[in-house]
C-alpha cells in the first residue's frame, strides 16, 4: 500500500488508513476503536479515534477520510491502495482461462511490484489488529502464489528463463510447498534438463529433512520419478539420434556423435571434461551446439582418456588430442573440417591447424593458452608448482561441482548447473584418469610452432575469465599470423555461459566470410 509522500503523526495512522484501505465502505467507529485500543473502554477509545482522525486529516491536508453516519471509509481519490488494485486485478487474472499476452505483461509488472511483503512493520501490539493482519498478509501471499502459478504456466514454453525466475519466487514464498517443487521440476524437464529436474528434488527433501525431520511426501515423489523416467526415454531416443560411434586411433577408439547436415563441418575440441551424452542434457550447451548444426555438420567427442572413450595409460598431449580429431575426420569421412577448440581444447585445435593444414578449414579458439604453466616469459599461467597444488586441490573435490566458481562465477550458484557438472565430471574421468590429462597440459609449450599457423583464425576470450587469463588470449592473437583478435566480455571460462550468443555470432559470421 502507498501513502501519498506525508508524514503520519502516530504508528496507529498507519494502521487505520490500512485497515480502511483493504476494507472498502464504512466501518463502525465502534470497531475501529476496539480495534486500535483494545484495552481500552470504549468511551475513551472513541475519543482517541476522533483525536487519530483529526490529526490524519492534519497530515494529509483533510480529504482523506470519510465521515459516513457512525462510520469512517478512506476517500479513494486521497490515498493510492496499490494492494487494493493488485487484489482486484489477480483475481480476475486467476478467474480466466489462458492468460493473454497483455494479462501477462501485466502480471508481471505486478508480480514484480508486490513480492515484497505486504504491510510490514505496521502491528503495534493489538492482538485483534494483529490477527487481522495476519489474514491479510496470508490471503494477499496465496493470491500472489496462484498468480506466479498462471503466468508460469503461460510463458514456460516460451520463455523458461522467466518461468524459472517466478518458480523461483513461488518457493520463496513458503519454502516447504512441496508443490512449488515440483511446479520446478516441470520447468526442467520441459528444457530436456535432468539435472534440474535432480537438483530440485534433492533442494525439497533437504529442505523438509533440515526442517521437520520428514521426507517429500509421494505425490512429490512420484512427480520426480515420472520426469526422470520421461527424460530417460528422451535421453536414450537423443543418443540413437545423435548416433554415438567410435573412431579407430592408435591409442585406442575415441568417441564422437556428428549433428546437422551442413556442407562445412565445425569440430568442437573439449577441455578436460566431457562426456557428450550428458553434455547434450544441458539446455545452454546443447541450444548452443544446435544452433551451429543449423549451418555445418557438427562433430562432437570425448578426447582419448575421457567420457566414452578409452581410457589412456600415457600422459595426454595436444599432438594425442590432433590425432584423435584427424581419425574422427577419417572415420566420418571429412576432409576438410573448422576446428572450435576451448580451454586446453584449444592446444589440441591449434596442433592440428600446425600439423595437419590441410584438414583444418579454419581455426576458432575461445579462452585458449599456448603454454600450460608459467615462464620468466609468459606469466599469464601457474607456474608449476601452484599447478601442481591446484591439481590436487581438483583431485581432492572431483565427483562434486569442482571448480564451478572458476568456470561459471555467472551461474555459480544455479543448482541445476551445478548437478549437471558435477554428474559430467563423474562420468568424465577418474582422479588418476585426470591426473594424466591435466600434466599433459601442464608440461604443454606450443609458443614456438605458433608462427605456422596458416589456416584462418579467430581468437575469443571473456575480459574476466578466472581460468584463463585474458592476456593469454592476446598472446595467441598476437602471435598466430593474422588472426583475428576478438576480446568479449563477462567472466565465464564455459563458452556456453554468459553471453554465448555473441560467441557464436562470431563463428558463424568468421566462417561465413572465408
């Protein structure tokens, strides 16, 4: 409720002109006084009402309140009752059948204006005003929950982020509505997002455990049960259609999925985790991927030691990961094929552009390094032994969420990014299967082989990037003949966090230009 900008004499002003407010018509003197001043007689609490309303009336330059026979009403031109209007209009939002787009931009600008509690700070210590308060603030918090309710059924299909966002709000309104939950779960599965779905179930039983001792109850299980099964089967029908098959190299077969059916190929190069079955369950990395296949055949895969391919026995190297890429081209019968190479992915794209030209039709890097740890001459890296305590600090947390505050500090805190990296990681390597990995990239130095890059190339790195560092980026672009140097901004080191759509903009419109 807003008050004209006046200021009120006593904080019992405050509750009458709110009582008033959401009581339209005249009330009984006699009932407000036995309201306001409930120990009071009621000679004397009248007295003290007349004496209340002579001095709103000061404050607010008279007008406000209506005198009608023994009772009071507030004059509708004197004051703006936003909750009043709020009540009015939700109620007939939440009467209709599908809400129109007008009804919904509506909604949300009420949704937006009214998430703050209603009314607070107002009781003063009468236990009938309190409990009337009370109501109020439980009717206006129900009305507001079938509100988010119908504009989250309206604009989930659309537009999730929003849908998320009210979903998001609908729980903080009572933390323990198992339905609010699953309202969530919906949302998830609706994006092909298991790990969303996982993450708000596991968020409701921790909740319900921490509070009450109790677990969900089985409606709210059998919801979790029914949209895990479901993304299961769309799982499985994803990975029949995306293909999975295994390419020949001499270290063994390595994994890969082809999407698309465009006359150019693109390539991504993986960092140091990936599995691409799980990976394509997360909604950004796959839009991201799916909008490439709009124009190339995209290749997808798990480098040697990683996901679902074979194990390694040897340390990993940029050359391993070039022969990987060059078997998938063989094996998929490529000849020629754009390379998106990210994080140490990058070093793996960039020997195949060095040693294999000839199937590189060009070259896109995104928060690349040449060289894995530190140099007297290239600081833009750990140097090697605060690498080495890092790797066993990532050892020490592999299986949970590692290092999502560095990758992703945008979405940090999104619990279904963080299940869904933290089941990638589990699936992606062991400790001792990373271990290999990550000292390939450690002992990496590709700085001198640079100069023969003659493919075309892009360079992208986010200004902020916490995992690698920004002027390590600038070293490539600078040292690769040609390059083009794009600087982006943000701080996420995953390509498809953050403003990814200007990440592929420039792809797209690099390749289109060559």
């Amino acid at each position: 409720m807003h008050a004209r900008e006046k200021p009120l004499p006593l904080q019992r002003s405050v509750a009458l002109l709110a009582y008033l407010a959401l009581n339209p018509g005249p009330v009984p003197r006699t009932h407000l006084a036995a309201l306001l001043w409930p120990d009071t007689d009621e000679t004397r609490a009248r007295a003290r009402l007349r004496r209340l309303v002579y001095n709103i009336d000061e404050a607010l330059g008279g007008g406000a309140l209506l005198a009608e026979g023994d009772g009071l009403a507030l004059a509708g031109e004197a004051v703006e009752v936003d909750a009043l209007q709020f009540t009015r209009f939700a109620r007939r939002a939440v009467a209709v059948g599908a809400l129109d787009g007008e009804t919904v931009a509506q909604a949300l600008q009420w949704i937006g204006h009214v998430r703050r509690p209603l009314l607070q700070g107002i009781a003063f210590g009468s236990g009938a005003f309190d409990d009337w308060l009370k109501a109020a603030f439980i009717e206006h918090e129900r009305l507001l929950g079938r509100l988010l309710e119908r504009v989250i059924d309206a604009v989930g299909a659309h537009d999730p982020a929003t849908a998320l966002d009210l979903a998001e709000a609908l729980i903080a309104q009572d933390p323990y509505h198992e339905p609010s939950y699953v309202v969530l779960m919906r949302l998830h599965a609706r994006q092909g997002h298991g790990a969303g779905v996982e993450a708000a179930y596991v968020r409701c039983a921790e909740v319900l455990r921490a509070e009450f001792g109790i677990r969900p109850g089985p409606l709210t299980d059998q919801a979790y049960l029914r949209l895990s099964e479901d993304l299961k089967r769309a799982a499985s029908h994803q990975a029949k259609r995306t293909n999975v098959r295994f390419a020949e190299t001499s270290r063994g077969v390595v994994a890969y999925a082809k999407l698309g059916a465009g006359e150019q190929t693109m390539v991504i190069a993986p960092g140091f985790v990936s599995q691409i079955e799980i990976a394509m369950e997360h909604p950004p990395l796959r839009t991201f991927v799916e909008s490439l296949a709009e124009k190339f055949q995209v290749i997808i895969f798990d480098r040697g030691g990683v996901g679902l391919s074979e194990r390694l026995a040897t340390t990993s190297t940029p050359a391993a990961m070039a022969a990987d890429i060059v078997a998938i081209l063989d094996h998929a019968r490529v000849r020629r094929a754009w390379v998106f190479g990210s994080s140490e992915g990058g070093l793996g794209a960039t020997r195949l552009a060095i040693d294999h030209p000839e199937r590189v039709q060009g070259l896109c890097l995104f928060g690349s390094l040449a060289r894995g740890s530190a140099a007297p001459d290239y600081p833009w890296a750990l140097s090697a032994a605060a690498y080495g305590v890092w790797l066993k600090a990532l050892i020490a947390a592999w299986g949970g969420p590692v290092g999502i505050e560095t990758f992703a500090p945008s979405a940090k805190d999104d619990p279904a990014l963080r299940a869904w990296w933290a089941r990638i990681v589990r699936h992606a390597a062991s400790p001792g299967g990373l271990r290999t990995i990550l000292e390939g990239l450690r002992d990496t130095d590709m700085r001198a082989d640079l100069h023969r890059i003659q493919v075309p190339a892009l360079v992208m790195h986010r200004r902020g990037d916490l995992a690698v560092r920004f002027q390590a980026g600038e070293h490539l672009a600078r040292n690769i003949p040609n390059a083009l140097w794009l600087p982006l901004e943000g701080d996420d080191h995953f390509w498809w966090c953050g403003d990814s759509q200007a990440v592929l903009e420039a792809i797209m419109k690099f390749a289109a230009a060559r």
